[in-house]
C-alpha cells in the first residue's frame, strides 16, 4: 500500500520540522541606544503609518523597554517633535473628478 493511501499514517519526519523561518533578528534596541524623546530616530521605529504606538509582541521588546518607550513617544508629542496622527494622504488626486450630471426620466 502507497504512504499516500494508508489513514493516519505518522511520519517521524513531520514532528521534527519547525514551522517558524530559522532567521533570526537583531534585538530592535541595542545595549549602547538610550531611550529618550530627543532619540526621534529610534522612537520612530516604534510608532505605525497611522501615527500608533505599537504592541510589546510586535516591537519584540522588554516590558520595561516598553513602558520606556511608550513615554518617549508621548514626551515628544507633546513636545511636538512627534505627530499624534499621521494625516498625511498618500493617494491624493490633482483633478478634481466630479461625475457630469446624468438627465433621468422617470418611469411611468
């Protein structure tokens, strides 16, 4: 009988594959960086498009590099060195495009 065709077949093979990608990543903060609201170049890279601080699991950080940051960035808001939003429109049209005026009959 084929390994395809026999039910609940259990290869040793399957358990010993890791379903996660082998490379690893450099820690987004390193020993020598200091966590400040002047810092803007490392306080950016924990903020999203729309102007939002991130989550610990996303920015793979401490909970104390966490909190840390999370004043940075409100420091510097409030400082206006950061935006609290990020209203920039990416897909901003030059023409104006309104619709002509259609003339409708009504049905009788």
């Amino acid at each position: 009988m084929d390994k395809s065709k026999r039910p609940f077949s259990k290869s040793k093979q399957s358990f010993s594959k890791s379903k996660r990608s082998v490379r690893r990543r450099l820690p987004p903060i390193q020993p020598g960086d200091r966590i400040d609201y002047r810092n803007l170049s490392l306080i950016s890279r924990f903020i999203s498009e729309q102007g939002k601080i991130l989550s610990r699991q996303v920015n793979r950080l401490t909970l104390k590099q966490q909190r840390l940051i999370t004043i940075a960035i409100k420091r510097a808001r409030i400082l206006s060195l950061l935006p609290f939003l990020n209203t920039a429109k990416k897909f901003e049209r030059n023409e104006s495009t309104t619709r002509p005026y259609s003339f409708r009959t009504k049905k009788k």
